[in-house]
C-alpha cells in the first residue's frame, strides 16, 4: 500500500479541482482515504512519470505534455502524484 505524507495529501487537496468538478474531500483523512481506494501512487520525478504511464500501456506520444495531464499533480518537492480517477 501507498504511503501519502502530508506535503502529498495538501498537494491534492489543493489541486483536485483540475481532475474533479466537486471537491472528492476535504480534510486530510478523507484525502488520503480517498487516494488509498484509487489506488494513487507517489513517484520521484518527471522520469518516473513516464515510466508509470508506459507500464499501463498508456499512449502517451512524445510525452513533452504528461506533467500537464489533469491527473498528474506536482507535488512540489520534485515528486508527482498520479491519481487515475
């Protein structure tokens, strides 16, 4: 299972209105229930980024964009959370 820190938590709480048109939570705890059942994961850096969406078989193209994708969120610390809705 995922572990989500706080930096990750408020990351999403902060940005999930680009993946949802209403608020899927609001506190901490909801956050990270929520991102446990979606089965979000947490990678370092824009490499790994690439790398999770080839290994789902996503087309992905030349990927210069996948960082901007609406369930791609920078966490800010050199980490994107991936959340798949």
């Amino acid at each position: 299972m995922q572990e989500y820190d706080d930096l990750v938590l408020k990351c999403f709480l902060k940005q999930q209105g680009r993946l949802f048109l209403e608020p899927v939570a609001e506190t901490l705890q909801e956050a990270e229930a929520f991102l446990e059942e979606c089965m979000a994961v947490v990678v370092n850096g824009a490499d790994e980024v690439r790398e999770y969406f080839e290994e789902e078989g996503t087309d992905i193209g030349d990927g210069d964009d996948l960082l901007e994708a609406s369930e791609v969120f920078d966490v800010g610390d050199g980490r994107f959370l991936i959340v798949e809705g």
